[in-house]
C-alpha cells in the first residue's frame, strides 16, 4: 500500500491516512484509531456520509483544519475506486 497511510485501524487493520487520523481527533479518539468505514459504522453512517458530517466540523475548528489542510492527499491510490472523499 501507499507510504500516503502511514496508520492502521484498530478496529480492522486497514491503513488510513492523516485526513483520516485529525477525524479520530475530532472524534476524541486518542487511545483507539480507526478507518473511515470503522469510524463511519460506529455513527451509523455511510463512509461518504461520515465524511461529509466531520468535514463540516474539521472546517470550523483551526486546531484541525490546519493539519488536514497541509495533508497532500493528491497521490490517494483511494480517489480512483471512489473510497477515497478528499477531492470533495
């Protein structure tokens, strides 16, 4: 996989990114880190749904829109399938 994900889900393994990481944060998750789908499943909502709904909250708070806005995320292999939501 991609150096880009530099974590791995707690919950299932799968490695997620930076973007991915400030969400955990925004969430409070400090001891436990998750994927997208993870995290998405735990708030009853679809990856693409869940990301919509932190973005919103990520966007309005500096402490992580900064990091998530300094992340190049353009070299996501995840953009291509369509699992990836960070050109949105």
């Amino acid at each position: 996989m991609s150096e880009l994900f530099e974590y791995t889900c707690d919950l299932c393994g799968k490695p997620f990114c930076e973007r991915i990481s400030v969400m955990n944060l925004a969430l409070d998750q400090v001891e436990e880190a998750y994927c997208l789908e993870c995290l998405a499943g735990r708030e009853s909502l679809s990856p693409e749904g869940f990301y919509q709904w932190i973005g919103e909250y990520v966007m309005s708070r500096d402490c992580f829109k900064t990091p998530w806005d300094n992340f190049n995320y353009t070299p996501c292999p995840r953009i291509d399938d369509k699992t990836c939501f960070c050109t949105r």
